[in-house]
C-alpha cells in the first residue's frame, strides 16, 4: 500500500467543503424545480451540471445505491450529497432543505382538502408537466449513456437492466441481485485494465 | 386516541426501514394501516391524499406527513415525517460514510464501473415506467419526444420548457 496509484482521469469535481446553507438551498432548489416530476434528473442537473459537485460516474453510482437502500430515493440521495460534503450535519441540510418547503406546501394542500374539502385543481396541468418531466429522465440517460454506454458490455448491461426493471417490470433486488455482480466483476476487470495503462 | 402517536412512530418507522426500492414499495402496506387497520381515514381520503402529494414538489414519500395529520393534527405531521426520514436516513449515513471511506479501494472503483451502465438502464426504465403513466394520449408521446430532444441537445432552461409543458396541460391539449 506503500505506492498510491494515480487517479486515471482526475474527476474536475469540487473539493472544497461546502457550506450548510448552500447545501440546503440547492435540495430546496431541487426539490421546488422537480414540481411535476423528474426529481432524480433534476437532481443530476443541478449536482452534476450546473454545480459540479460531482461526476457523472460518482453521481450515477450514488443513485444505484440509494436505490437499493431503504427509503426515498431522493432522500437517499440528499443524505449521501450531505455526508459526503459535511457529514452527518450536511446530510441534516441537505434533507431538511429537499423537505421542508415541500412539507409546508403539501400540509396546506391538505389542510384545504381535510377542512374545506378543496381538491386542487391541477390535473390539467401536472399532465403537461408530467408529460415533460418523463422527457427530462429520459434525456438524463441519452446523456449519461453517450458517455458509458460506449463499450459493448456496459451496453449489454444497461438494456438488460432496462429490460427487467422497465419491459418486465421485474422487481428491483432481483434486477440487481442478478446484474451487479457481473457488472462489478467487469467493473474490477476494466479498472484492473486501465491502471496497467496509466 | 391516544395510541396513536405510539401507532404512527411504529407503523413508519417500519415502513421506513422496509421500503427497499424506494417509498412506492410501501405504499400497499401504508394503505391497508391507514385505513383498514387504524381507521384514521377513508378510502377515497387516502386516494385523495396520494395525489394531494404527488401535485406538490419534492419527494413524493411526504404522503406520510399528510396521513400523520390526519391521525394526530400538526404534531402527528410532524412525527409521521421524522418516524418516515430517520430510520433509513441514519441506515444511508452509515452507507455513505463507509462507502466514502474506501473511495481509494479497488472495489470501490470497481462497483462504480459496474454499476454506471445499470443505473443508465434503470433510469430508462424509470422513463418507461412513468411514461406508461403519465401519457395518455398520443399527443402527451409527442410532448415527451419533444422535450425529451430539447432538454437533451439545447441548453435552453428546463424551468422554461416545464412552464410551456404546463401551459399545454392547462389548456387541455395534451
């Protein structure tokens, strides 16, 4: 371990600390942004694109895993942001900040419906917007995929897990339970590859 | 009456370890406590209150706070949100810190490989998924074409294209 390996292609992501505020401003951010849906490609638009807080690599794989873990996804994903920034007060930020507007929004929605019996009247609208936001997901993985869909296995990887979890609408642990550790060992062979390289 | 803080810390502190794949997974099971077993509302409320939350922004697990209300007024929101966020949230923390930690590991590099062509896959299939939901007509395919094209190739301002998006809605031609 005397020797560290240098990194392949230094990732251009921020690495200075960032503050609890600003952590919590962007969940906000995010979270208002996604009204009509599309949270997880917001959230990559902001936290990869726009900020540069991370790489697409590390981003995609954080969203993996706050897949497999239990709860929201996007809560997940606001904790692993959090802590990996500011530990366990980041993550306090970052999903108080996805949180609280939202909460207040969604509790007055209800307080109008449980006392007045008002039902918003946003159908129409949220159609729309739903329509739109299924094209912002679907633009996320045009984008990632041009970059790590090149090699012909990742791609075999990627529309089997398409496949499964989206055609046949298979559960998710057996997706994964079934896909990843093919991928991982190929992951363990190409990085092996690429460091002899380097 | 008085049980039910006790019922709601329980029932989505639970829920909140057990939803592996995120909170739609639980949702069934949320549904059956809420109405069948602890009676703190009707059918057609939770149905009213799942879409009350999946209308506002943010992650749409926040039904909880919304049947935390119901059950026990604004502290009862209060408790169904924090019994929902903690349990997983402290489970993912550990995840992370442990996950950071070996950030220098050949495994570590070896799963984030691996697993980029299988998230891509999967946020397809979450575009499947959704969009067998949300478009209903052909019109709401061509919609998502559309936007789907701009937000891939331009750099026009997603926020813009929502707010043409729900113009469209809102005027009945999707």
């Amino acid at each position: 371990m005397s020797e560290t390996v240098p990194p392949i292609d230094a990732p251009k992501v921020v690495r200075d600390k960032i503050s609890l505020w600003e952590l919590g401003k962007t969940f906000n951010d995010i979270a208002l942004m996604s009204f009509g849906g599309g949270l997880s490609a917001w959230s990559r638009r902001i936290i990869v694109e726009v900020k540069g807080w991370m790489d697409d690599e590390e981003f995609l794989s954080a969203l993996t895993l706050c897949r497999v873990m239990p709860g929201a996804n996007q809560v997940n994903l606001a904790v692993y942001v959090g802590t990996r920034f500011r530990g366990i007060a980041g993550a306090i930020a970052t999903v108080f900040g996805l949180c609280l507007v939202p909460v207040l929004i969604a509790l007055g929605l209800a307080v109008a419906y449980f006392h007045y019996n008002a039902v918003p009247d946003v159908e129409k609208i949220l159609k729309g917007m739903a329509a739109a936001a299924v094209g912002l997901t679907l633009s996320m993985g045009l984008k990632t995929g041009a970059k790590f869909l090149k090699d012909p296995i990742a791609l075999v990887f990627g529309v089997l897990a398409f496949l499964g979890a989206g055609l046949l609408r298979m559960p998710l642990l057996l997706v994964l339970g079934t896909l990843a550790p093919l991928a991982i060992w190929w992951g363990y062979r190409k990085y092996l590859a690429t460091r002899k390289k380097a | 009456m008085k049980y039910n803080f006790l019922h709601i810390i329980y029932l989505f502190g639970s829920l909140s370890i057990l939803s592996i794949g995120g909170g739609n997974t639980v949702l069934p099971e949320m549904h059956r406590k809420s109405v069948d077993a602890y009676h703190w509302m009707t059918d057609k409320q939770f149905a009213d209150v799942f879409a009350i939350s999946q209308a506002a922004p943010g992650p749409s697990i926040l039904i909880v706070t919304l049947i935390g209300y119901k059950a026990a007024g604004y502290a009862g929101a209060l408790v169904a949100t924090l019994a929902m966020l903690i349990p997983a949230g402290l489970l993912m923390y550990v995840i992370t810190r442990f996950w950071q930690s070996a950030s220098e590991a050949t495994w570590h590099h070896a799963v984030e490989l691996g697993l980029a062509p299988i998230a891509i896959g999967l946020v397809f299939a979450s575009g499947y998924v959704v969009s067998k939901a949300a478009d209903h007509s052909w019109r709401a395919y061509v919609l998502t074409a559309i936007a789907t094209v701009i937000f891939w190739k331009t750099k026009i301002n997603p926020l813009i294209v929502m707010g043409i998006a729900a113009l469209i809605g809102y005027f009945g031609l999707v």
